[in-house]
C-alpha cells in the first residue's frame, strides 16, 4: 500500500516480456492518469480485448491470449490516508499471476510495490509445441514521479503492417506460428509457397481471425485522417472479395480433382 504522496501507480512492461513487441495500446499502463478521467469518482480500470475496457490489450503473435474484459485495477483509499490497489480476476480464461501464482478465477490479490504481474498466462506461453515469452508481463510501480511517455501510436501500430504487401493487415489470418497477414496476401502467397513469410515455419492453410481484426480496425481508425480511412475499408472490401475468389477456386480444384480420382479408380475396378 501507499500514502498519499506516492499515489502515482503504473503497470511497466518488462522489457524482455517477448523478443518481438507486441501490438499493445500502451507499454506503461499509467492507471493514475486513467483515474484522474473518471467523472464519476471510481477509481477502477478494467482491462481486457474489448474496445469498452478502460485499457485495451492485444497480441498479434498470441491471438486471445487474453479475454475480452481480462481484470481490473481498483484504488481504494483507507481511513489512514493509505492507498490500496487490488487486481481482480474478472473470470479470464488464462488467468492472471502476481509474483508467478495464478489468482483464482474471479478472485482478488492486493498489489504491493514491485510485484510481478503476468495477464494470459504465466512469464512463458506455451502454444502447440512453441514457447513463448507473454507480452504481457509487467511490474507494478508506485512513484512520486511519472515515468517516460508510452511509444506513439503509430510506432505500437508497426506490428500491424503486414509482412507481404507492407500496408496495415486487412481481413486478417493467423497462421499456427502466430503470424498475421492481409487474408488475399496469405492466400496468394499459399499457391506457390507453403511456409511462413516471417519465420519460414511450414503451414496448411491460414485462419481468418476476426477478434485481431477488429482490434487493427479499432487502432488505425484512431490514427488514420478520413481519407486514408475510407481508402482502408476501400481496401478490406477488395481483399474480402479476392480471397472468397481464391478459396472458392481453390475449393473447386480439389473437387474436381477427387472427382477425377473417383472417376479413375470406378473406371479400373470395372475393368
């Protein structure tokens, strides 16, 4: 707990929480400035994947490794000046952990100056057969002082830019290595190569992942002028139509050609 004159309370993001940073809406969760805008006097920030929350998280490489409203922050002060943060569990599917022990599910944990604190899941993130390292991990901070402003926007948005065409992800795809990319972008690149862009990892087909995709919506609108915005939607409608087109031949492919398999193999057992 603090007093008075160290009401100043941050998450700050490890700085070797993943080798490639995440799509984060703030490194430094400034939750005293969040409080400060509060007009109705509560003193909660909520944080979570949906746009409603007070801070809203996302990882490109690790698609809903956080639930849509996660947990949430509460300042309480007590009768003797002092001031009381507790992290609650809002019911999250990977959890939350202060200082590497998972709260229970919709349980509480007060906060101290200094602990470790880990949303989605523990300081490492297993999916499939790869580890990772979950962006985030942070360490909560009281100080009289405010720490170093956030990257910008448009810095944060650079894990955005799809890895093919260079432009911000449209129509977003996920692949099992956990890279993203414009759906027509992956799907033309899947007819003549079957690996990742990125890490040359192999892979079948990508998977559209809607909750990225709004989650790119919700950011590049809030930097982009009207113009680049409507070029944008623009831009997601043609790649919504190619990609349809693609599959939709490639779908017609594979049936002719087990038609034609079909058609063989009767043929040879009459014969």
């Amino acid at each position: 707990m603090a007093r008075n004159d160290e009401s100043t309370a941050y998450l700050e993001q490890l700085p070797d929480c993943e080798p490639e940073r995440p799509a984060l809406l703030m490194d430094n969760i400034q939750l005293h400035t969040i409080f400060n805008t509060q007009n109705d006097g509560e003193k909660v920030v909520r944080i979570g994947r949906h746009p409603a929350n007070d801070v809203v998280l996302e990882s490109v490489r690790l698609a809903l490794i956080l639930s849509a409203f996660h947990c949430r922050i509460e300042l309480q002060i007590q009768q003797d000046g002092e001031h009381r943060y507790t992290l609650t569990d809002m019911g999250a599917t990977n959890g939350c952990y202060v200082k590497s022990v998972m709260i229970p599910k919709n349980g509480s944990r007060i906060l101290e100056d200094g602990d470790a604190v880990s949303l989605g899941g523990p300081r490492n993130v297993r999916r499939g057969d790869l580890v990772y390292r979950n962006p985030f991990c942070f360490r909560f901070l009281l100080a009289p002082e405010p720490l170093p402003p956030s990257p910008s926007m448009e810095v944060l948005l650079e894990d955005l830019i799809c890895a093919v065409c260079r432009e911000g992800i449209v129509d977003a795809h996920i692949l099992p290595c956990s890279h993203s990319f414009c759906g027509a972008c992956i799907w033309t690149w899947r007819r003549r190569n079957s690996t990742c862009p990125d890490c040359r990892a192999n892979f079948y087909q990508p998977i559209r992942n809607p909750h990225l995709e709004n989650f790119i919506d919700l950011k590049m609108m809030e930097i982009l002028t009207p113009e680049e915005a409507e070029q944008r939607t623009k831009r997601k409608a043609e790649c919504v139509q190619e990609r349809t087109r693609m599959k939709r031949t490639r779908i017609n492919k594979e049936v002719e050609i087990s038609r034609v398999i079909t058609t063989a193999v009767t043929d040879g057992g009459n014969r």
